[in-house]
C-alpha cells in the first residue's frame, strides 16, 4: 500500500497542476539548462561550493567575527533546541511575526515552533500566504499554490462586502495589500538568505516579490534564520551565488538581490552614527549547524554544495509525480541524504527507495551535486552500518 503521505500529494488536481507548473518551467529553462552558458556558470559555483564547504571550519569564525563587527547580533545554534530556544528567547512577549519562504526554517520548523507558543505567524510570499489561508498541501517547493485556480484563490480571498475578478494581477494585489498591514504592525521580520560572505559579514537575499525587501526594512527588529553552509568567502562569490540562483530558477535575473550589512545607521547628525533610522535598529542571526559539519566530516560536504535554485525539482520524474513527498524537509534524492545525516537515517524511511537513480538532476545543477555517484555510496554505508 502507498505511503498516506504520497497518495496525498497524488491528489489530481494537485498533481495535474503541479505537472502543469512544472511544464511551463521546463518550456522556459531547458534551452539555458542545456547551453554553454549555463555549463560555464555552473563550473563557477562547483568551484565556490567546493572550496568554501572544505574551508567551512575556517569560514564560521570569520563569518561570526565580521558579522558582529558589522553590528549583528549572532546567535550559534549546534541543533534544532539551540535554535529553539534562541528563537523563543528573542521573541517573548511577541504578539505578531511576518516571515518570508526559506528551505531552512522549514528544515527548523520555525512557524510550526512560534505558533505552538502562542504567536501569530503571517507569511508574506504569495504561495505561502495562500497555502496558509487555505491549509493545503504545498504542490511543489518553490511554487507551494500552484494547484490553486484563479477560482480557487478568489473564493480564499473574497469577503461577503467584497467580491474580486478572477484576475492574477488583482488577487495578488489583494493579498500583498493585507500582507503590508500586517508587516506595518508585526513585532519582529524573520528571513533567511542565499549567502553570507565571511570576508566582509554580509548577508545576502535573492527573491522576486519585494516581500523580503519589507521585511528586512519595516519591522523594528529582525531575524535572519540561516544555516552555516550559506557562508562563502568573498561579497564576489555569495553575488556569483545570488546571481546563479536566478538564472538556474528561470533562465534570468530576479527581480531583487539585497546586501545587508548591519543595522540602518546615519552619520549625518553630528557625524556620529544613529541607528535604528529606516530600517531595523536590531539584526539578529541565528546561525545553524544541525549536523552539517557531521555531514562534510563523513565525506558528504556535496550534499551541502545546494543553492536552492530548484532546477532539479523541475527535472526530476519522480518529483513530477509525486512533489513534496519525495523528500524530508529536504527534497529529492540529496535531500533525503542530507536529512538522514542531519537528523539521523530514521527521519527519511524507505523514501531513498524512490529514486530512479536516472541522474538528470545532476545534468542541470549549478553545484554539479553528483546524485548518481552519492547515492551508491550512501547505500554502502547504510548496508554497512555507518550512515
Ligand atoms: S540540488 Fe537542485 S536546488 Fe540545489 S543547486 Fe542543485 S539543482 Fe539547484
Ligand atoms: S536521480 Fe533521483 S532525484 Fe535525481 S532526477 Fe533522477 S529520480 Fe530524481
């Protein structure tokens, strides 16, 4: 009998949609995929992912350094009940938290920690929002609403005083307007970003909707949840990063990619520095191993090399037909190898057992993540008795 957790995500509609997404997706990427371009790109990042995974020892401290010269308050989180508690401790006596989508906080259950204390939780991407308001099943990683309809969303979204066109530009309108009231109002943003430079102690965010950019200025204080793998040396190499994230996403540039580098500060009262001006006065980091360093120790730093474009998601047959569901946190076959070092081999089942082992996800991705060479392996281990 199939996993309750698969025949869910094999709900028609959500995966005829799902496919549909992933159609368009594949339409617009492949000739990029497969070009020179993207070959030459993709040798870049391995190079960047590689080093900076094998130098990760060095690169945390010096991350730690330059992030709090820089005025950032760091919070070093070994584990899940680190992070737990860190997060707790900062947000007590919290009414209203907005956060933006990150891999990460998934991985940490963060919402699902902040809501079982009593705080309100409002997600401010577009997908999130709608998956939240309708209590769903996300169809897929990075486009979590795509079996949603225009019907579907006007109905989640219309009042008894208010009736709205089955219009994408009106509907989204509509959710960003009641969004914003709520970033004016919350207690604390919390983010995660696409790379950290060690070198310089900067943080760096890549998205499209503009919900990250309020995020990151409006509320007084701010929370970057984040994990040690994102650190790379230079501000050239976390930007290669930002920068091959969009093209390997959608064949182009996004829409924003934002630099942080301490608290909003003036000089211009008095040439002394003021804080706190337009933007948050208060950055907190919380910067999570979770078993990655385990990870790179038992020969498995690749697993690690993932910048969350989602290309291989839009690739994978396996995750066409099934979605969210192959996977544990992390997605696809390197997902459930990461998860199952992070959080121990029971944490991911039989699910391994999915993989079709046909290494397309290794065509395409950025970091070059050999799948088909890693999975062998980690198979050996398991029969060994050392994974
Ligand atoms: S593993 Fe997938 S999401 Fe990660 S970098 Fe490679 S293609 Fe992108
Ligand atoms: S090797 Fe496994 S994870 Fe990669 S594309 Fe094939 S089925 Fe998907």
């Amino acid at each position: 009998m199939l996993d309750p957790e698969i025949t869910k995500c094999w709900d028609d509609k959500l995966r005829a949609n799902r496919k549909k997404a992933i159609m368009n997706l594949r339409k617009n990427n492949l000739k990029f995929w497969f070009s020179k371009e993207k070959e030459d790109l993709a040798t870049i990042i391995r190079g960047i992912k590689e080093k900076s995974t094998r130098e990760l020892k060095n690169l945390v401290p010096i991350a730690i350094k330059n992030l709090k010269k820089n005025g950032f308050k760091v919070h070093y989180a070994g584990d899940i009940d680190e992070v737990k508690n860190i997060l707790l401790g900062l947000v007590k006596g919290s009414r209203l938290v907005c956060k933006s989508k990150s891999v990460v906080m998934r991985e940490l259950r963060v919402s699902e920690t902040l809501q079982k204390h009593g705080i309100r939780v409002v997600e401010t991407d577009i997908g999130d929002r709608l998956l939240q308001l309708e209590g769903g099943t996300p169809s897929h990683q990075h486009h979590p609403s795509a079996h949603l309809t225009l019907r579907d969303i006007r109905s989640l979204l219309e009042t008894e005083n208010e009736q709205l066109p089955e219009h994408a530009d009106v509907l989204a309108g509509k959710i960003s307007d009641t969004v914003r009231k709520h970033i004016l109002n919350c207690d604390w943003g919390i983010v995660g970003c696409n790379a950290i430079s060690a070198d310089e102690g900067s943080l760096f965010t890549v998205e499209n909707e503009g919900n990250i950019r309020w995020l990151t200025t409006i509320p007084k204080k701010l929370m970057v949840v984040t994990s040690i793998d994102k650190i790379v040396k230079s501000y050239y190499e976390a930007m290669m990063v930002c920068y091959a994230t969009g093209y390997f996403a959608m064949s182009k540039l996004t829409t924003y990619i934002d630099v942080i580098t301490g608290p909003s500060k003036s000089g211009d009262i008095q040439m002394k520095f003021s804080y706190g001006v337009y933007g948050p006065r208060e950055i907190h980091v919380i910067l999570v191993d979770n078993g990655r360093m385990n990870c790179i120790e038992k020969g498995f730093g690749e697993l690690l090399y993932c910048i969350n474009c989602s290309a291989c998601l839009d690739i994978c047959p396996v995750y066409e037909e099934v979605g969210e569901s192959f996977g544990v946190k992390h997605a696809l076959a390197r997902g459930l190898m990461l998860t199952a070092w992070l959080e121990g081999l029971e944490a991911i089942g039989d699910k391994l057992g999915m993989c079709l082992t046909c290494n397309l996800c290794f065509s395409i991705c950025p970091s070059k993540i050999n799948t088909g060479k890693l999975l062998p392996e980690f198979r050996r281990r398991i029969v060994n008795g050392s994974a």
